[in-house]
C-alpha cells in the first residue's frame, strides 16, 4: 500500500499547542491534533475501485489488513499526524461560534497525477470540537453519507467522493428523532475524500474571534493550493478569489435544482470554498414536485432549506463570507458587485439549466412563461419530478393529448388529473408543441440530449433505507447494488428498471424515508 502522501495543512498552517483531547475553545490555530479512536472489530463493507485509482492504489491494496486498519482509525501511516480542523459557522440563520470537526478526522494528503486528494475518517471518535457527542457513526447515516457522494459525482454535480464503509465493530447509542428514544446501533466509519475540506465557517471563525493575522494565512494558504491561478496574494487577488468562490457555488446549487436534491443543512460549516457538496446529512430528492419541501426535521416548521430556497441560502452565506474576509479588501463596493452578480447569473443560468431539462436549445423571449407554467402545473397534484421529466424526453410533437399519456406514471394520484387540472396540462402541451417546432433537432436527437440531464436513477430515500434495514440485519449486497446502479445514472439499465419508480405509499412517513434528523 503506497501513497504518495503530500500533506500541507497540518504542516504550514497554525496547529492547536494543546495535544489533550478535551472539549475546549480552540484560538489562534487551523486545527487540533487528534487521534482517532481504535475499533474493536473493523470490517471493511464496500470500497470504492474509482477512488482507489485517483489515489494510485489497487484492488490488493484495499484487501489487506492495513488498508483496513487505516482506515478505520486503528493505525496512521509513518510521518502522518491525523488532526482535526477548526471552524466556525452560522446555523439556520444564527451565528453558532466554534463548531469544528466534532465527528471527522483527517488522515493525511495524497498527490496523485498533479492532484491533490485529503483523506477524512468520519465517525472514527471525538476531538477538541465533539462538544457533548462522542464523535461516533452509526451504519445508517454512513451508508447514505456513501452512496450519495458517489451518486453525485456521477450526476454531474460537484461533490466531495468516498474511498471506503466500514463498520467498527462496536454499538453507538443515538436518538434517530431525538424524541428521548436512544438505541444502540451499528458503529460505522466513512473514508471521504476531497481536493479540500476547507469550508465557509474556517474563515468565518478567524473573523469573528478578530484574529485578522491568521485569517490572511489561511486565505493565503487556500489561494496558493486551490486558487493558484489567481496569483500572488493582494488585494484584488482577494477580491477574485471571492469571485471564483461564489461561481462555484452558484454552479453546485443549479446542478442540485437539475437533479432535484435538498440538501437540508446548508449552515455555512457546511459549504465548501471549492463549491463541492460536502456533510451528507438529512438530504433527500424531491419525490412530489415541491418549491417548499425540506428533508430536515429541524428545519419543518420554517423551512429555510427548502428546495426552492436553495439559491437564496447560498447567497447569504456567501454574504457571511463576504463579511469574514472584509478585513483583508477593506472595500465593500467589489464584494457586493460580486454578490449582485450571482443574483443575476442564477435568474439566467437557471431558465438555461430548465430549457436542457426541456430539450430546448434556442433561446426564445417566451421560455420563462413556459417554464414558469410547468412549475405552477408540476405543484397541482403531486408529481414526481425525476420520473417526469425523463419521461417527457419520449414527447413527440403530434398530439398535445398524448403528452398526459406520457409522463402519466410521475403522477402520485393520477385519478386527480381530471377537470380543470387536465386541462391546464393540454394547454401547457400544446404551447411545449408549439414551442419545439422553433428547435432543428428531431424527436430523438432531442431525447438523447434531456436523457442527457434528466437521470433516470437517483438515491431516493427509500432505497438508501431499504439498504440500510438489510445491513442492519446483516446482508449488505444491496449497498453494492445501488452504487453501481448509481454509477450509470442517466443510462437505462432495463435490469434494474424497478428503481426507476415513484417513492411505495409504505414509505410516505416512514423515518428515514421522508423526514430525517442531523443524527441521519
């Protein structure tokens, strides 16, 4: 097992002089270091073949006893340090202070093909930042934390990747719907893996606690490995950072709209400076077509993380941003052009981003009414967003009707496409009829570009729960089943066509089907 291991963050950034491992306030430092918690019985569920060449490993290599030990926190590699990082952030709206890595552990940095790969151990013990928690993982909340990283990577949509699952052997107590019911449950650890984890909250906290000294090192620090094209830290490199920052994070929420993902806890620790989804906690896709649905318990009554909001909770916390690393521009005027821009880029990029979902690839002056119609129509009755509009790919223009017939299996309750219900859909068809008649395309160069981005698989809730109440009991092949299905999202797979289906009505209000807590 050979890594070319290259670490930088523990190396040139500030480090926590205490080595205790008790809760505390951390000040003046990037991160603690940390030792991760030994397991008593590791066993190695699934690995990842694609991350194991990213990191110029093999198939032996994730055989062997010391490939599991490492990674499931028993041992750490000669002249590595495991640390954890700290960060701050606010939490649905309020500022939280300290917060840090309470449940994740950095191994070490691997360079492999000119590029750089940090490896994360979460849920292998506590650290500095665990507060009350014991810095522990349950099996459940693991498998949906792996196989949607991956899912998403082969959507398309930026995300941070996992190497490895691995139970550990021992029971973790956890509160699924902190209704004051704890059970013991399977511990598990994730391996995750990212250019970076460095989020929003670790310069939020710097700005906060007025430490403007390592505040410029850290920014300095992220400039010169992930940024490096914008050269040499200044004032206006601060300022295109800041820039580059907010692109990559409008572009990561508008491929979460393409797809229909609710990412349920966008808090700023959890937003990535690289605009990569990161902290798979209680997400979910939209099931029924729904601008106000949020998968998070916490989040029920006011729903600040809903989908519709998405794009507007990224501007905000690009806001708080702005306002953590002011101290190094001291200038407001470029940072709010910054953020007006991306106002004005989401309005545009998103009615681009539905037109593809559209097969439309001419700009018309009525698109925005057409799309603004099929929304209002999707919200009539309950309409299942994936199925729908990869249905709508097999549309042909030649009877309006006949669209209704198409994209019939996305309805929840079909018997309530009756009445005026019904007729709103024609109309909308007869205008989408109309409409393509502008495009070159024929029927199927069309289809085959919709296909294109409207995948046919995605991780419904259901099937990660349905994974995890068979690994509860011990078999764990449908884990496997459902990230290779997932690796091929927008082809057909005809042998695995019973996962191309609406949520079962059994899993309407089960736990870990519809709404999940933090703890998922």
């Amino acid at each position: 097992m050979k890594l070319n291991i290259k670490d930088k963050f523990n190396k040139e950034l500030p480090s926590d002089p205490i080595l205790e491992n008790s809760r505390r306030q951390v000040t003046e430092a990037c991160f603690s270091y940390v030792i991760p918690r030994r397991t008593s019985k590791p066993e190695l569920l699934h690995v990842s073949t694609e991350m194991l060449e990213s990191l110029g490993l093999t198939e032996e290599d994730a055989k062997s006893k010391k490939f599991l030990n490492v990674l499931t926190g028993n041992i750490s590699l000669p002249n590595t340090e495991p640390y954890a990082m700290c960060y701050g952030g606010h939490q649905f709206g309020n500022w939280a202070g300290q917060l840090g890595d309470g449940r994740a552990i950095n191994l070490f940095e691997v360079e492999h093909y000119a590029q750089n790969w940090a490896l994360q151990l979460k849920g292998a013990g506590e650290t500095p930042y665990s507060r009350s928690a014991d810095g522990l993982a349950v099996l459940r909340s693991s498998i949906r934390e792996y196989l949607c990283s991956e899912a998403m990577f082969h959507l398309g949509v930026p995300t941070t990747r996992a190497l490895s699952l691995a139970l550990t052997g021992d029971q973790v107590l956890r509160d699924v719907m902190y209704d004051g019911n704890p059970a013991y449950e399977k511990g598990a650890i994730v391996c995750r893996t990212a250019e970076s984890f460095l989020r929003f909250g670790n310069y939020q906290i710097f700005a906060a606690r007025r430490d403007g000294r390592n505040l410029k090192i850290l920014v300095d620090y992220t400039i010169k490995y992930h940024f490096a094209h914008l050269g040499n830290p200044s004032k206006e490199t601060y300022i295109q950072f800041f820039k580059e920052v907010s692109e990559r994070t409008l572009y990561m929420i508008l491929h979460w709209q393409r797809v229909g993902f609710v990412h349920g806890v966008m808090n700023t620790d959890n937003m990535s400076i690289l605009g990569l989804t990161i902290d798979y906690g209680p997400y979910g896709w939209l099931e029924g077509y729904d601008y106000g649905w949020t998968p998070n318990t916490t989040d029920r009554e006011h729903k600040r993380y809903r989908y519709g909001n998405q794009s507007n909770i990224g501007l905000w916390n690009l806001l708080q941003l702005a306002n953590a690393i002011y101290p190094l521009i001291e200038e407001a005027a470029p940072l709010e052009n910054i953020l007006n821009q991306y106002k004005s880029d989401f309005e545009k990029k998103s009615l681009s981003m539905m037109r593809s979902k559209l097969g439309l690839q001419h700009e018309d002056e009525n698109d925005q009414n057409l799309i603004q119609e099929l929304e209002d129509n999707l919200h009539l009755t309950e309409t299942d967003m994936t199925i729908f509009f990869r249905k709508l790919a097999n549309f042909k223009m030649d009877n309006a009707e006949r669209g209704l017939d198409i994209v019939c299996d996305a309805f929840y309750k079909a018997d309530e496409v009756v009445g005026n219900i019904r007729e709103r859909w024609i109309e909308w068809f007869v205008r989408y009829t109309e409409r393509l008649k502008l495009e070159v395309n024929s029927n199927e160069e069309r289809k085959a570009k919709m296909n294109r981005v409207n995948p046919k698989y995605v991780l419904r809730n259901y099937m990660a729960q349905l994974a995890i109440d068979e690994s509860n009991n011990g078999d764990y092949t449908l884990i496997d089943e459902l990230f290779h299905i997932l690796k091929n999202p927008y082809d057909e797979q005809r042998k695995y066509q019973k996962w191309f289906a609406k949520r079962p009505d059994w899993a309407r209000h089960k736990v870990g089907c519809s709404m999940l807590s933090c703890s998922s």
